[in-house]
C-alpha cells in the first residue's frame, strides 16, 4: 500500500520564481509570454518526481493583503500596493476596487494561463477568500493527517514545521532545485530556537519585506535569546515588566517601546490553520492523467508550452 504525502505548494512563490528565472523569450506562437506558465509546470514536474506526492494542492492567495491584518498592522505588505486594475496577481474572485499586488504585466497576463492549465490537468487550487495561501497551506498542513510537504520561499511558513505531525517544507529561496528540507533541527540550528516558537520569533525580529517592523533594536540574536530564556511574546513581556528581571535595561526599553506592535503582531505574523476550505482529502488526490485532455493539449499548443507539459503529463503518470 502507497504511503499517503501531501505536497502543498505556494503557487505565487513558484510561479513569481518561475517568472524571473525562466527566460522570458519563452512565447506563445502568438508571441504572449508563457515564461511563468512553463517555470511553474516545470517546477510541478520536477516536485512531483522527487517527492512521489499521494496528493497535491496549488494554494492561491485570494486575497494577498487580507483587511483584518491591515487593521492590525496598516503597514502590512503596504509597499507592495499597485494601483487596483481588477486583473491582479491572486485575484480569483475579486471586484475592481480590490488591491493588487505590484507585478509585471508580462506576469500578471499569465496568471489567468495558469488557472486554465492547473484545472485542465486537474490540480486543486485551493483559496479562501480573505486569507492568503499562508492561511490555506496552514489548514491543510494541520488537519490532512498524513506527512506534508510544504513548497515556499516563505520562511513564515517555517511555523508550521511539526516533526511529530511529519510536517516540513521545502525552501526554495536558493532555487527549486536546490531546496532546503527543512525540519525542527534545521530550524534550530539556523535560529536558535525550535519550528513551535518561531511565530514569536518572527514577531520580534520583524520582516521588512512584509512591512512588519518588529521590535527595534531587536534583532536575530536577541529574539532567540529572549524566546530560549523565557518562551513566549507574553514571557518575554512579563519579565520585561519584572523590576529584577536580567533582561537588560536597553532590551526592556525596545520593548516597552513596541508594546502595542507586540499587542497584535503574533496574530498577523500566525498562520491561520482552522479555514473552512470546502475540500477534503479525497479532493487533493494527484491526477494521474489531465482531467480534461482535449483542453489541456489545446492549451498545450496555443501556449507553446511544448516540453514542459510533457514534463508534467510524465510525472502524474508515474505518480
């Protein structure tokens, strides 16, 4: 009997990956750019082969700047914001006004591509509107009950690394062909602290690229100090206020400075694990064949997406 495994993948990581290192002279015969479309088929292909997964998802940011963590943080992802056009990045279901992300048009015009490929071959998309893939990824990475395997350069994602549920990801920030296999001693040995505490580790150190600030002055090092030593946000804070506390007075100083960024950080910087995705297992099965050939071939040729669907169509038929 074939061991079950999940493979969930954040498909705008890969596909924004995919984007930039995959030349773009790749076209369609009609001269479109598929650059995207390929690097994407090609990177499935390629994860599909190596990890022999029982089951797949390509998680969709719905909404990639979800209003609740704006409430709680404006800044959140703010320098990512282009003007709305109502053909973003992401955007599955949104009407004209929704915010977008910031892209090039020879990637947002793929986007759609993408959706049409994915569900020609049968792969679930699976998105909640109002959440991003984060949130998506965490709920089916907690509740699928079989070892997971999740594809990011996202290191959020690193807090969902659970040796003891067999959940772990796949970093691709140094490329998908040379992913990091990341586990909770991966995670240990690179930041000082175990994958369950990295939530509150992330919160404190920050994430510019997010437009989450952190504490100020506090940075790796500190974090995983003060995470090791006294074990959550609300610890750290408790002993900060502590007037024999060891913690230093230029730390309590940083602290106290950021009390009302720690106050609602945690929940933005979390991943969302308990969606309502209106999916069960059964529906992330791994094809082992398009669920629509005669769709997918047109696609294949209107695209020009010449070997890389044969590198797919190979991979789910030995799945």
């Amino acid at each position: 009997m074939t061991t079950q495994r999940l493979l969930l993948l954040d498909t705008a990581s890969l596909y924004f990956r995919a984007f930039f290192g995959v030349p773009d002279s790749m076209r369609a015969p009609d001269g479109r750019p598929v650059n995207a479309v390929r690097g994407l088929l090609d990177f499935i292909a390629r994860l599909t082969e190596d990890y022999r997964p029982t089951h797949l998802a390509c998680c969709w940011d719905n909404d990639w700047r979800p209003a609740w963590r704006v409430e709680l943080i404006p800044s959140y992802k703010a320098h990512r914001v282009a003007e709305p056009t109502g053909s973003g990045i992401g955007e599955m279901s949104h009407s004209d006004e929704t915010e977008i992300e910031e892209s090039p048009d020879a990637l947002a015009v793929q986007v759609p591509m993408i959706i049409d490929v994915l569900g020609a071959l049968g792969l679930a998309v699976v998105g909640k509107d109002g959440y991003e893939a984060d949130d998506v990824i965490g709920t089916l990475a907690r509740t699928s009950g079989i070892p997971t395997e999740v594809v990011t350069g996202d290191r959020d994602l690193f807090q969902l690394v659970d040796d003891q549920r067999q959940i772990r990801v796949l970093y691709i920030a140094r490329g998908v062909g040379k992913h990091d296999r990341v586990d909770d001693a991966w995670i240990r040995n690179r930041f000082g602290v175990p994958a369950a505490d990295y939530r509150d580790f992330a919160t404190l150190k920050g994430d510019p690229s997010d437009g989450l600030p952190g504490v100020a002055g506090v940075g790796e090092k500190t974090a995983a100090q003060l995470i090791t030593k006294y074990g959550t946000i609300e610890g750290i804070l408790a002993a900060a206020s502590e007037p024999k506390s060891v913690i230093a007075p230029g730390v309590r100083a940083k602290l106290a400075a950021a009390i009302d960024y720690l106050a609602v950080a945690p929940e933005v910087v979390g991943v969302v694990d308990n969606l309502d995705l209106g999916v069960r297992l059964d529906d992330l099965a791994l094809p082992s064949a398009p669920a629509d050939p005669d769709r997918f071939a047109d696609l294949t040729a209107d695209l020009g997406l010449g070997g890389s669907a044969d590198r797919v169509l190979a991979a789910l038929k030995a799945s």
